[in-house]
C-alpha cells in the first residue's frame, strides 16, 4: 500500500506549516519540546510528512513495541523512501539466562551502525519502544572501536581480521550461513555483517585485498561486486571482554545457586575466560561492559527524538524499571544472584537525564496543553459499524460538499462496485500493487468520485 501521494493535502495545513516552523527554530535546542495532539490514526501521516520535510535524523520512541512495528509499518506505507529502522527488543528481559535472539539482535546492531556513522543520513531513522531502550546495549566508545571498513585494493593481515572478528562476536564457521558468522579458507575470507542483507567474500592476493563480493549463502554463488563492506561487531557484549570478567564472575556468583542453574553458570565463566561466542553471551552484558550503554548515546546531535504518547511512554519505563528492582530483590534473596549485580535495565532518572539534552517532538500525552492545533486537522468522521448502506451514504455528502475523500479498506473493490451501483458513477480503484499516487492532482479534482485503495491502516 501506497499512500505517498496524499502528503501534499498535509502540507497544505496551516497548523501543519506552523509545526514544522515551531520544530525548525528549535532544531538545535538542548531541551526543547515541542508538544502536540494528534489523535493516534493520524500519527503516522504527520510523522511520514514531517520526515520527508524536516530532513534530519529522528528516533520515535513508543510505549511497546507492538506499536512501534505498526507505526514503522504504516509510516513507510505513507512515505515509502524513508528510513526508519527497528531497534528492536529483545526476546528476554530481567536477569534472564537466556539469548536474545539472532533477528532483534541484528536489528539493533542494525540501527547502531546507521547512527554510528560520521555522515549520518538527513532521513536516516529509527523506531523503538520503552523497554527496548532501556535494554542496554554495547557502549558506543567500544562499538566505534571495533567497527572498521575493508577497501578493495587495501592491505590487511589476515591472521588479524580473522581475530578482530571472533573478538568483536563474529562466530567462525566452515561455512556461513547466518549473520554474524565468519570462515576462512585459504586466501578466502567470507563474512556475514549482522547490518548486511548478504554475507561477502573477500578475496586477497597476497596482504592486498583483490576483491570483494556479495554471495548467496544458499547456494554459496558470487553476485554484486563491492568496493567497500563495513564490519560492525557482531553481538551487543564483545566476547573479547570476557576474559577480564571471567574470574570475579565465578568468584562471586553464589555457590547457593540451584545445582543445575550453577552448573550452566559455571559452564558460560569458562566460555568468557576462554572469549567465545556462545547464545546467551547477552545476559552479562551489565557485567562485562558495566558503564552500560543506550541507543539515546548513539544518536547525533541534530536528532529528533519524537515521542508518540508521552505519558503511556512514561509510564511504561517506571513499570518495567519497578519490575527489574523487584526480580533483582527476589534473585538476590533467593541466592541465585550475586548481591552487587547491577542493574540489568538503565533507570528513568538516566533516561530523563539524556532526554533533556535533546530536542523532542510529542506527538501526543503531553503534560501541557500544544504548542500547535495541528491535532484539530485530523478529527476522526464518524463510524459506520460495518454498515456500508450508512458509509455510502456518508460518502455521497462528501462528493456534493466537493470534498476529497480516500477510502482505505481490504475491500476496497467490493465497495468500490456498491458506490458505482450506488450513484451510478465510476470509481476510482488504486490497487495496492499496480498504482502508486504520487501525483495527488492526476486522482483529486472538485467534486471527483472517492478513490478507494486496497489495505488496511490501524486505528
């Protein structure tokens, strides 16, 4: 679904103009707020107009992160060319030994790398939800130490790269066949960044890089030639810190532990002395990088950071940070946890901290009344409960008001036939894979017949 073309009706809002002005003369501003109040269904295309004309990078944060998935989808569905990354939660949560999972994993080292970048995007962005940020992550410091870029024609040791990859969490395979994994044969070096949608293969001739191409790890076949490929680490804990962590671990994990839960414990203190991967490398993160980090330390400084519901956002960070302090207590009284473990989730008065060094956006729950009336534009119509004798009758006032009407449904041809039998009059069907209405003038005239296009938008 494509919805793109109707943007232009947005610009045309006063309110709208007043809200870009309000952002962009604050755009540097430490601190800043802008608040509005934008009832939730017209969230999306305000955010996708908003970061097609502010052109700078922006981070949207939501209370949960089935919100934030349905806002990345439905923003991308009314500006399709923007950038807008999944920083992801990940699958466990509160002193739980268990891996985090390879996919939010590579989406979050995703969203890392495209903000770690020197020459950040305008339109690079990213969208995430409160416990997602509180999760900590590999401190920015040591994610730009251990990231580097390889050139054809640049002179490398091969011994070296091999080791720097198993150091920063790649996983040495005889094959790849999954992100984050590495193999060498020979003169070959083939390795799978979690940021790149195909691993590469590295070819040297001698201490020079020869070439470098994308393969298909099904079929282990070269396609696309590459000049450049960037090397982030691999995992959210370097493995190479594991060492230096090792010994004060098994020394001061409680011997009280259940006999199974200390036998698995014992097994991962001699996986971090020896410095491997293994899956559930992320659960000592706070042990191994204890000066934490988050995604807010990785944004440059002209971000956006845009806040859909303030309040719900809030109030989900105190419910999770209240949740880990008391499975904390409950772990440390049990003696499954060492006494002096640290927090396993970063705190609200941190995050508040960060926060107020930006400049934020929110779309709606502010504490304050809007600084803006943008929120009066989007006031819902009234609905039909499925009564399509009632929504084309609804539709027919529109069309003698000569008012522009889209209709977004997944039976967006089924009405489509009742509204021409209805009125006897053509419709226009913009079907979600033929038709993309990027020019609003070609589809909209005074008094046109409603466009119906076939999808779905949430509430």
């Amino acid at each position: 679904m494509n919805l793109s073309g109707l943007i232009p009706l947005i610009r045309t809002l006063p309110t709208y103009r007043e809200t870009l002005a309000l952002i962009s003369g604050h755009d540097s501003d430490e601190g800043h707020v802008t608040a509005l109040a934008l009832p939730r269904s017209a969230r999306p295309a305000v955010l996708a107009a908003m970061i097609e004309d502010l052109k700078r990078p922006h981070l949207v944060l939501t209370a949960h992160i089935d919100r934030a998935r349905v806002l990345q989808q439905e923003t991308l569905a009314w500006n399709p060319e923007c950038q807008l990354k999944l920083f992801a939660e990940p699958n466990v949560f509160h002193y739980h030994r268990a891996p985090r999972g390879l996919r939010p994993i590579c989406q979050r080292l995703e969203t890392l790398a495209m903000f770690s970048r020197r020459n950040v995007g305008a339109g690079s962005g990213a969208v995430s939800s409160a416990r997602a940020l509180m999760m900590p992550t590999l401190p920015q410091p040591e994610f730009h130490a251990h990231s580097q870029s390889l050139r054809t024609g640049e002179r490398v040791r091969l011994q070296k790269l091999v080791s720097d990859c198993t150091y920063t969490g790649y996983a040495l395979r005889t094959m790849v066949s999954a992100p984050g994994e590495c193999s060498r044969r020979g003169g070959i070096v083939d390795i799978w960044p979690p940021t790149d949608k195909l691993p590469t293969r590295i070819e040297l001739f001698g201490d020079e890089i020869e070439s470098m191409r994308r393969f298909d790890p099904s079929t282990q076949r070269s396609c696309e030639e590459v000049e450049a490929v960037h090397l982030p680490p691999a995992r959210e804990v370097l493995p190479g810190a594991g060492p230096d962590a090792a010994h004060a671990l098994a020394q001061g994990w409680p011997e009280s532990d259940p006999e199974d839960a200390l036998a698995e414990h014992r097994a991962d203190f001699e996986r971090l002395a020896s410095g491997v991967i293994f899956p559930e490398l992320e659960y000592y993160l706070p042990w191994l990088h204890p000066e934490g980090g988050t995604l807010l330390d990785y944004l440059p400084k002209r971000c956006l950071i845009i806040i859909e519901n303030w309040q719900t956002f809030v109030s989900e960070v105190h419910e999770f940070e209240q949740r880990g302090l008391q499975l904390r207590d409950e772990q440390v009284g049990a003696h499954t946890l060492p006494a002096d473990a640290p927090a396993a989730s970063t705190s609200w008065s941190e995050l508040q901290d960060q926060l107020s060094t930006r400049p934020l956006l929110l779309l709606a729950g502010a504490d304050h009344e809007p600084d803006c009336d943008l929120g009066a534009d989007f006031a819902p119509s009234r609905r039909h409960g499925g009564q399509i004798k009632s929504l084309l009758d609804y539709l027919e006032k529109l069309v003698l008001r000569e008012k522009n009407t889209v209709v977004v449904s997944r039976q967006a041809v089924r009405i489509a036939e009742l509204w021409n039998a209805h009125t006897y009059a053509s419709s226009d069907v913009v079907t979600e894979s033929t038709v993309k209405t990027d020019d609003v003038s070609t589809i909209f005239s005074a008094g046109s017949t409603p466009v119906f296009v076939q999808g779905a938008l949430a509430e």
